[in-house]
C-alpha cells in the first residue's frame, strides 16, 4: 500500500508549522526528516504511514523558512544544536525515532 503524500499548500512558515501541527499525527511514527537536494529546499518529513512536504520550511539560509524546519525538527526529537546546524545546510537528511499518538 501507498503512503499518504501530505503537501501542505501555503508557501510560507507559520502556515507550514500550523498545518504540521495539524497533521503530524497522520503520518504514523517519524522515520526521517530531509531537505535540499533532488526533492528541492523543502522540509520533507517521513513517517511509517506517509510523507508531508512543508513547503514554507526551507534549509540553507539563517532566516524565517529554515526557523520553522528547526522548529519542526526539534518537535520530532533532533536536539535544539543539531536543528539550528541542520537548517543553515544546503540540504541534509537525518534519521529518527519518534512517535505520534
């Protein structure tokens, strides 16, 4: 079976963070997190039931974009160091074990 594709539609933070919040909880226990590369500077979270793309969460820069992915990030279990690292890099991916109720 398909995993569920989450695209949150607004194109920018608060409202990427809102519809995290939101959401997360369809997308089963959190496998992964990345952004940058092929899939473009977009937060992509992975989880055992979907994938949810925050397109307002962005990475590579120090400004309000990559704020919200190390928001999101340190809400899955990435300390709050490795988030503020994480968000400035062109693209990362960083595996994880967290779970939604």
């Amino acid at each position: 079976m398909a995993k569920k594709e989450l695209i949150d539609p607004s194109g920018f933070t608060r409202g990427s963070l809102d519809y995290w919040a939101a959401h997360k909880g369809e997308l089963g226990n959190i496998q992964k997190a990345r952004c940058g590369g092929q899939g473009g500077k977009i937060l992509e979270i992975e989880g055992t039931e979907g994938v949810m793309r925050l397109t307002g969460c962005t990475c590579g820069y120090g400004g309000e974009g990559p704020q919200g992915t190390a928001e999101v990030l340190k809400d899955i279990g990435v300390s709050h160091q490795d988030a503020v690292e994480l968000m400035q890099l062109e693209a990362f991916q960083v595996l994880v074990q967290c779970c939604r109720d």
